[in-house]
C-alpha cells in the first residue's frame, strides 16, 4: 500500500479506529506517564503466518505522532514464524501505549488474511484458475483486506458497486428476465464495462450466453453441471463460480477449467494472526 493510497483512502479509517479506542483520553497511560519518555518496544510473531498491513500498523503510530519510528525485519507478504521479532517501533512511550492496540488489530487481521489466502491459493498453483475476493468484508475495512487479499496471493473482484456490473438474481428478478437485464445494463453504461450475470443453472446459462454476458458467474451448482457449462460456453465468455468456497473444498473446483473462483471467505472468515508487542523499555 504506496504513501498517496494510504493519505487518500485510509489515513482517515486509522484515524476513525484511533478515536473509537481513545474517545477522550487514555487515562491508564496517562496515569502512569506524565510526561514524555523515549522509549521502544519489540513486535513479535507469535504464530506461523504471512506477515500483511506494516505500514498500516506503523501509520496508527505516526498519525498519533509523526515522530514515532518503526523498523522492521520483514515485508508484507514475507512468511514469518513463530517467535520470529518483526520489527521494533520507537517513540514517546504514551503514544506506544495509546496507538498499540489498534495498530496491532490492523496488522493481525490483514495478517490473518493475508495467510488463509495463501492456505488456498497454492491448490490453484499452475492452473489458469485465479482466487478472487468479494465483497464480503467487515464494514470499513475493505480497503485494508483486500490488500491484504493481494498479498496473500489472491486477485481483487471489483472493489464495490461502482466498480463494475454484476447482475445477481435479485437484478434479474427486479429487470423481469437475464435478457432483459443485460439489455438494461448495456444501454446505461459505457461500453468499456464488462457485463457479469450470476446463474444457477444450465437454462440460465444459455440465457445469459444468447444476451451478451461477458463474464458468467455459476452459482452453488454441482460440479458436473459447472464443467458442464464450461463445455458449453467454449470461450464465449469468461466463467467464474462461487458458493461457500473455502480451504477445505476447494479441491473439487480445480480442475473444471473456470477462469475464476470467488470466496468470501478469504475475507469474512479468515482468523486473525496472533502478534504481539513485548518488552517496552525506556531508552
């Protein structure tokens, strides 16, 4: 995550936790800290993992004070262990008191996605299948887990509604038929966007292939009923399935030839990896 995307998009959601965490004051660190005091303290890895979100973790520090310094001994996307010191942050003891737990909840829930993206995506190594997100995230952390998706070796989907036109079946019901609504969707937007529709089965399926879809998502069907649209389709459009993919299932997806599997739980249901920061000591 470069300094102009993380001025622009999150400064703002790390300053929005900060003030959840610390609506008036911290009055534990200030009962013990009256004054300024350099201090530092080690971030250590307390379990096996991808390490994802460092600079997010460092900005909860600098944005409660710019001179708060932090080095570290791994990068996002890094594989780090168990017991593994990760870096060291140094600056005014009340701000690493203050700032620490919110910068840890930001590094070990993208941490944690970061590894359960990988945990899945090394069964698609060398297919031409790609892992994709949703948008299925906690509400005003997408920014934050979809990077984190990245780093685990996933793809983005679209980042939210006006990223890109996915006819789901409430669309289709709402619109009256697939035919309808790829019509509808062709005549507002542009002609550069992608038209995706969402269907549950064969007849569907041909629907959306005589109406123009560009990408074609299957829905919670059987295996044999996806490589069986697979055959159908025959590059006519991209195809992607869905339904409550995760680590333990994916195997039966592999070799049905999709261009792309989606799961939310790359995100809603991945857990958090265990961090720590230890050892703070005036310097």
């Amino acid at each position: 995550m470069n300094e102009i995307t993380m001025t622009i998009n999150a400064d703002q959601l790390i300053m929005s936790a900060l003030k959840e965490d610390i609506s008036n004051e911290d009055i534990s660190t200030n009962a013990i800290m009256k004054e300024f005091q350099m201090g530092e303290v080690d971030l250590i890895c307390k379990e096996d993992g991808v390490i994802a979100g460092l600079e997010v973790f460092k900005r909860a520090f600098t944005l409660l004070d710019e001179k708060v310094e932090a080095t570290f001994y791994c990068k996002d996307g890094d594989e780090v262990k168990n017991g593994q010191k990760l870096g060291v942050i140094r600056g005014d003891i009340r701000v690493l008191l203050s700032g620490e737990r919110t910068a840890l909840n930001f590094l070990q829930r993208m941490s944690g996605i970061a590894t359960y993206t990988k945990s899945i995506a090394k069964y698609l190594e060398g297919s031409k299948t790609k892992l994709l997100d949703t948008r299925k995230t906690t509400p005003n952390m997408r920014i934050f887990e979809k990077y984190a998706v990245k780093v685990g070796g996933g793809n983005n989907h679209r980042y939210n509604l006006s990223d890109g036109i996915m006819l789901k079946d409430n669309h289709i019901g709402a619109a009256g038929s697939i035919k309808k609504a790829v019509a509808m969707a062709k005549e507002y937007a542009s002609f550069v966007r992608k038209i995706e529709v969402e269907v549950e089965n064969l007849d569907m399926l041909y629907e959306a292939l005589e109406a123009g879809a560009d990408i074609i998502m299957l829905d919670n069907m059987s295996v044999e009923d996806m490589k069986e649209a697979v055959r159908i389709c025959n590059g006519k459009a991209e195809i992607e399935c869905s339904g409550n993919v995760t680590k333990e299932n994916i195997e039966r997806l592999i070799d049905i030839g999709v261009d792309y599997i989606s799961s939310g739980a790359l995100t809603h249901s991945a857990p958090i990896m265990d961090l720590s920061l230890k050892n703070l000591h005036a310097i």
